[in-house]
C-alpha cells in the first residue's frame, strides 16, 4: 500500500465503521441478498431497488468488524444510481483489488474505494472486506442461498 493510503485507510474504516452510511432495511427492495462470514461471524443483508436495470437505492444491515461495515457503507454509496452491468464491473476491480491481483492503473479506477487495498496486506481481512461485494452479486441475480466466504 502506498505510503499516503496508510492512514486514509485507518481513517476511512474507522469512519465507515462507526457511522456507516445505508445502514437500514430498504422498503421496496426489488432486490436483497445474504452473506456470512464464518470466520469472524460477519453478517450481512443486502437491499437493492432496482429500476430501469439501474440500482436507484441501497442498503445494508448486520454485524460484523469495522472492514466488514466500512465496506458495505461504501458500497452501498457507491452502486448507486450505477447500470447492473457497471455494478458487475465494479465487483470485479474491486474484488481483483483486495486480493492483490490488481495493477495500479486498475486500484486507481476504484475513487475512495481504494482505500481498501490495504486489506491485501491483511489476508485474514480479505473476506471481511468482499462480503458484502459477493453479496451484492447474489441480490442482482437473485439467488435465494446465503452467501458464504468459505
């Protein structure tokens, strides 16, 4: 993690965990999902409002660490108002970011969500971070199962 991220990344988790945005249940969902992370107990449902193949809305709520809310906080903020197709991409580069398989161009391309590429540094975090992203893939296709990291 470059030098400058280090305490935007402190931060930016303890913020988002602390006072996380979207943090309801979403009347009118069209959409919603679940996650679990059984390594840490992190857990999570996801509501979406989907119109005209756009996300107009989002929300979260459950439990779990800082990374596991920071993460969901910023991702409820950022999807919104994004095509179902650029919420999908979205996944991918944030995804290939936070396990470290992204090359800086790719990290660059994520805005304020690039703060978490400092999770890579902390394997065990790595799931508490993308819960809520595959969770998100599981709402926009509509599978009813839990998701699970493991």
């Amino acid at each position: 993690m470059r030098p400058e991220l280090r305490e935007l990344y402190q931060d930016v988790i303890l913020d988002h965990g602390k006072r996380p945005r979207n943090f309801r249940r979403l009347e009118g969902a069209t959409h919603h999902a679940e996650g679990f992370n059984p390594l840490c107990g992190d857990r999570v449902r996801l509501d979406l409002r989907v119109e005209d193949d756009r996300i107009a809305d989002a929300a979260f709520q459950g439990q779990g660490c800082a990374i596991s809310t920071a993460s969901a906080s910023m991702m409820t903020e950022t999807v919104k108002g994004l095509s179902l197709e650029e919420a999908r991409e979205l996944f991918q580069r944030f995804h290939s970011q936070v396990t470290g398989q992204a090359g800086n161009a790719e990290a660059d391309d994520l805005g304020k969500l690039e703060v978490f590429a400092g999770v890579q540094e902390y394997p065990a975090r790595v799931k508490c971070a993308i819960l809520v992203w595959h969770t998100l893939l599981s709402a926009l296709e509509k599978k009813p199962e839990t998701v699970s990291t493991e």
